[in-house]
C-alpha cells in the first residue's frame, strides 16, 4: 500500500494539451512504482482549458467543483459538481473552465503497455 498526500503533489502550471490559461495540478499517482493507473487532481483557473487532443484509452473527468464545458469530438456538454464525462479511446477531447468559480477535477485512465 502507498498513501499519498494531495498537498505534496501541488504544482502550479500552464494548463495541457495547448497552455490555455494556469491550473493548480495533483499528478497523484506519479511516484507510484508499478502502477497501470493515471489519477489526477486539476483545478483550472478561471478562462483555462485543457485543449483538444486524441486519446489513446478510455479517460474519466470527474467534476467537484466549479462548472465545465467538455468536448468530444464535435459534441460538447456542461458539466457541475457530481457529474462526470466518460470519454473514448481515439476521441479528440478537452475541456473548459466556465463562470466565476475555478473547476476542480479527478482525471484518471489505464496506463497501457505496462
């Protein structure tokens, strides 16, 4: 068993996939030896956004708090607190923070080949 501790894993920087604005990023399971799973904590600032980009497996955005838009290929959506997006291997997505209040976020997938 590994615990981590999210505050450990705070990293301010520019937002993937196209620098679009600063988030506040967890790589949680980045030191995890031997792991198959990526879990992530990012909240996006106000006007960012994770820009569009193919992915190679399935991916989950998981809202807590704050509103987004995600997009999939051309559909687009809201999301709020509580609600959560699956999104499919070979999609072009991404996904945009919305009103006042910063989007905070669990990103995870399967790490393959590993």
């Amino acid at each position: 068993m590994i615990i981590i501790v999210e505050e450990d894993m705070r990293r301010e920087e520019a937002t993937p996939h196209g620098k679009i604005g600063m988030s506040t990023a967890f790589r949680l399971t980045a030191d995890i030896p031997n792991r198959t799973l990526e879990f992530r904590k990012r909240i996006l600032h106000p006007g960012s956004a994770i820009g569009a980009h193919l992915i190679d497996h399935d991916e989950v955005y998981y809202v807590i708090s704050g509103e987004g838009e995600v997009f999939s290929n051309e559909q687009a959506q809201s999301l709020g607190p509580g609600m959560m997006a699956y999104l499919y291997r070979g999609d072009a997505v991404g996904i945009r923070q919305i009103g006042d209040a910063p989007l905070e976020m669990i990103i995870s997938y399967p790490l393959e080949n590993r």
